[in-house]
C-alpha cells in the first residue's frame, strides 16, 4: 500500500483490490525488493484466451530510474509466455513520458486513445505488444 499511496494520486488502487491481485489465481503479482523492503510491484491479468492485461506497476520514488519497472515488466511477460500468452495491453497516461517510453522500448505500440480515463480530461494510451517473448 506504501508503493501504491506514493506512486498514485486519484487513480490508486485500495487494499481491498490489492489483495484481489494477490490472492486471485487469474493475477499474477510480483514484488521487487531493495533492502529486504518492497520497491515495487506489478500486476498482470490473464484475460484468457492468450491475452494479459498488467493491471498496475509501481515503483517508490526513491528507487525509480534503476531498472526496476523494466525488470518487472521482463518477468511478466515471461510469466505470460508461459502460460502460452499472445497478447499483454496496458493503459498508460499520455503524460507519462517516462512510463510510455519504458513501454515502447519493451514493444508495445498505440492501440488507441481512452478520453477520460484517469478522470475528466485524463486521457490514456491503450498499449498492445503482440507476440511475447520468453
């Protein structure tokens, strides 16, 4: 909660979805560690039929900029690849340069435009990367 509260404004989630995602067999979520502290998480939906969804990441601000949300990302789209994933699509604000650009470097293109999606004039890039990797 901690990860989510400092990485979120509006948009984040409770701790009752929270441990949805952890305790659900159709999410997968990964922590990631600094210090024997939670730095970041990650959450992927599997949607069924070869499609994932990554519902959250997020990483404390104090650990950004070190290769966390990348290595995240890596894992699950592995972990989807496994379990013989096709497609993992995202939302991502269309004012976070630095988590589109993460995306796009992994192999994610613009699927689409969601208008209000984070609230009134929020607007987000619906994100699709076809053909996972292992």
């Amino acid at each position: 909660m901690d990860v989510e509260s400092q990485s979120f404004e509006a948009e984040r989630y409770g701790r009752e979805l929270i441990e949805v995602f952890i305790t659900e067999k159709d999410f997968t979520t990964l922590v990631s560690l600094a210090d024997r502290r939670i730095a970041g998480y990650a959450t992927l939906y599997d949607e069924g039929g070869g499609s994932f969804r990554l519902i959250s990441i997020a990483v404390l601000p104090t650990h950004r900029n070190q290769g966390i949300a990348r290595a995240l990302m890596r894992q699950l789209e592995t972990i989807a690849s496994v379990k013989r994933g096709r497609r993992m699509s995202l939302e991502v604000s269309v004012t976070n340069v630095p988590a589109f650009n993460l995306y796009c470097s992994l192999g994610f293109r613009i699927k689409g435009t969601i208008l209000d999606y984070y609230g009134k004039e929020k607007n987000a890039f619906l994100l699709e990367k076809i053909g996972l990797q292992r």
